[in-house]
C-alpha cells in the first residue's frame, strides 16, 4: 500500500514538473523577433549589394565531414558536436559550423561549372555541446560570405572583410577593429609550427616544475601546436606575448599575399591593426585571418579568413576560397544592450474595435479588407469591452481607432477615432479605406 501511495506520488510529481527548453538552446520571442528581422534584412542588403547569393544547406551532415575538415583535434570534435546513428547506420552531426557544408555542396554539385569564383552567403543555426555564457549557445544562429574558386586573389579577402565590416556598420556598430594576421601555407607553416613548439616546451618544462600549466595547452602541443595561442586562460594569455611571431617566418608568397590584402584595405581607408598572434581554430585556414571587434563588445563580432585547404581536404584538389561570419545572438545583445536600433514603429497601424457579437463579424471582415488594401491593421477580437479594446489600442500606439458596433453595423458605417485627440467621425464603410489612407498619410 506504501509503495502505491509512493508511486502515485512521484507520478504526480513528474507530471507538475514544467519542461524547458534543453541547456544552452532558446527560444527567439515576439518582443526580440524585430531585432532579428532587422539583423536578417542586413545580411541580405550587403549581400546583394557585393553579389553574394543565398545558399541554404541541411542542419544534418555526415559527421565524417566535420572529422576530416575541422579536424580530429579540435574541440568542436572533440568535445563539442552532436553526433547521432540512424537506424539505417548512417553516422550523422547537427553542423557545429557553416563552411565545410558550403564546401561540400560546392564539391558534390558541380559548382565549379558556374561562373567563378562563386560568391554566397548563408544565415542559420549551428550546434556546439559547449558551455553556455554570454553571446554563446549550444544552438546558435549564424551567418556568413563565402566566395569559393576563381584565383586565390588577395583582393576577395579583402571584399569579405570590407562586406563584414559594411554589415555591422548598417547595424550602427561603431568604431570598428579590425585584425589581421597570416598564419601562412604549407611551405612555411611547418617550420614555424616546429619553432612554436620548441618555445612552449621550454615554457611549459619551467611551469611543470611550479605546477602550474594548462592542461588543454599541454594536449594542443602535440596535435594542433597553433591552437596554443587562440588560448583565452591567464597563464598562456601572458606566455602567447613571449612567443615567435608567424609574421616574422612567412615564406615569399605568403608576405606578397598579405601585402595585397592590406593594400587593398588601404585602398578603402579601412583601418586595421596587424596581430601576430591571431589565429583560427579550425584546421583548414591557410594565409589570411581576421576578427572584428567594436568598441561596444569586449567579443569579435565576426571572423574568418583563407581556407585553400578546404577543397582539398574533401575532393583531393585546392580549391581557393575566403570567408566571413558572426554569431548572430552575440550581435544581437550588442545591438539591444546598446539601444542600436529604433523599435518597430506603429504609427501607421489602425486598430479595429468591435461591440457586440454582430459587429465582432463585420470586424473580422473588415480586417481583411484592410490587409488587402494594404493597411496595417491590429485589433483585440478575445475582448468584448470597448474600454478594454480601447486600452490596448492605446498600448499599440495605434494613431488610429476603426469602431463598429451594432448600429454601426445597419448603417454600414465605422467611427474612426483619432487616438491622440480623442475626436471621432462617421464614416460611410464605402469610403473608409480611402479615408483611413489619407488620415495616416497626415499622421
């Protein structure tokens, strides 16, 4: 009897318990919808204004893709993709990023036949098992430019950075920070990797012996050598200072290339500031990288770089390409914390008001006739009170007021209300949509 009882409390129990979105995922409300519309209309303003077209490619990927691009030592990985078996056994991963899908469907359907290079741009989410703070989520939205074969032309990595740098400035993002840096190719990249290395060992010899060392450091040295300085802890913060400069071991083509791209900035009087220790975490970058900060976020709103290694990684060729992109959550708290954007203006709508159950008929209609002649209409159909209709309106800042009750309704006329005034007028219902035009025009 005891055991029931214990049961059909825990059931009860289970059943009260309101369920939440899963950890580090969250849902885009009404009240912040308006900022993403705006976030959204951007990239695709810049995009058409720099010839990138849209490419939309599936949230689901063979995971074998993201293990050979990204690379085995990666934390996204490593630690952070979600992965899942079919019951066919297919071996699949929600994208942890954009770049490599883009690729791969630039491989797999034929893209290189169209005019070269191929410019897109795509805006989407993204998941990494990762730990939730600010501006960062396990399911994330981005955003991106991608310009794919042709030549590996410093000029396109500099479009990409001036069309990223565009998109956060027609957010009103200002002061903008632009670094740069070369991370350089497979001729010269080795031999700093091999001077990178011998550096931290002897570093991290002296720090073993005061117990003090990063652990994630102490891996990356063996497998991914210049992940050691994308580390944000204290300690290798201040070592990363001390450490040889890539800079400093480019090899002829990889200067000249660098060379064209900030020549190119120049060009456009785009400020920028060289950072010797910037690099991506992603193993397919080659050459140029870059971040963009602003002087309202402490985070890089945007980042990207060359990834000639890309296309060779999946298809066994090079294939030149550059590319750009941001977090879109991250670009919106900047956005809102700053009071960036106006809100959604509601000075155009008219608010229709019903009394009685015929005129909450003729209401319905009426709103129809209104969306089909293009005016922006609201009402509160759940109400019956006028006073209770009348408040909402005037929480919609509704300039205009459409009142329809039973009298109304024979007469085959409205009352519109000026909201502000509080006067009201007859008007025939033939001659509202004429009226209500000309009114908010005055508004």
């Amino acid at each position: 009897m005891a055991t029931s009882a214990k049961k059909t409390k825990s059931a009860k129990t289970a059943k009260s318990t309101v369920i939440q979105a899963p950890k580090g995922m969250h849902d885009i409300l009404p009240e912040d919808a308006w900022y993403w519309e705006k976030v959204e209309q951007a990239v695709r303003d810049t995009a058409s204004f720099y010839g990138f077209d849209r490419i939309q490619t599936p949230i689901l990927e063979n995971a074998d893709l993201f293990i050979r691009s990204v690379g085995e030592s990666t934390d996204i990985v490593e630690k952070e993709m979600y992965v899942l078996k079919t019951r066919g056994g297919d071996h699949l991963a929600l994208r942890p990023e954009m770049t490599a899908p883009v690729m791969r469907a630039y491989i797999e359907r034929g893209l290189s036949r169209v005019s070269q290079p191929l410019k897109v741009y795509y805006f989407g989410p993204a998941f990494r098992h990762e730990n939730p703070q600010a501006g960062r989520y396990r399911e994330f939205y981005q955003m991106g430019f991608e310009t794919i074969g042709g030549e590996s032309d410093p000029i396109y990595d500099a479009e990409v950075i001036v069309a990223g740098s565009r998109f956060l400035e027609s957010l009103k993002l200002k002061n903008l920070a632009i670094q740069v840096n070369s991370i350089g190719c497979k001729v010269c990249r080795p031999n700093y990797r091999k001077k990178l290395q011998d550096f931290y060992r002897k570093e991290m010899a002296a720090m073993k012996k005061n117990k003090v060392v990063c652990k994630d450091c102490e891996r990356r040295l063996e497998t991914n050598p210049l992940r050691l300085l994308d580390c944000k802890s204290d300690l290798c913060v201040s070592l990363k200072a001390q450490a040889p400069s890539i800079l400093d071991n480019l090899c002829f083509a990889c200067r000249q290339h660098l060379k064209g791209v900030l020549e190119y900035l120049d060009e456009v009087a785009l400020p920028y500031s060289l950072n010797p220790y910037l690099v991506r975490g992603l193993d397919y970058y080659s050459r140029t990288v870059f971040e963009i900060f602003s002087d309202q976020s402490d985070l890089a709103l945007m980042g990207g770089g060359r990834y000639d290694y890309l296309g060779e990684i999946l298809s066994g060729k090079p294939i030149p390409a550059v590319g750009v992109a941001a977090g879109i959550e991250r670009i919106i708290d900047v956005v809102k914390t700053n009071n960036l954007l106006p809100l959604r203006k509601t000075t155009d709508k008219v608010f229709v008001i019903h009394v009685g159950d015929l005129a909450k008929k003729k209401a319905f209609a009426l709103i129809e006739q209104f969306r089909k002649e293009n005016i922006r209409v609201s009402a509160a159909l759940g109400k019956d009170s006028l006073q209770a209709q009348l408040k909402a309106a005037d929480k919609e800042a509704a300039p205009l007021s459409v009142i329809i009750g039973q009298k109304e309704v024979y007469e085959e006329s409205v009352i519109i209300r000026d909201m502000k005034t509080g006067s009201q007028e007859t008007v025939p219902l033939k001659k509202i949509n004429d009226t209500l035009k000309e009114k908010l025009r005055k508004q």
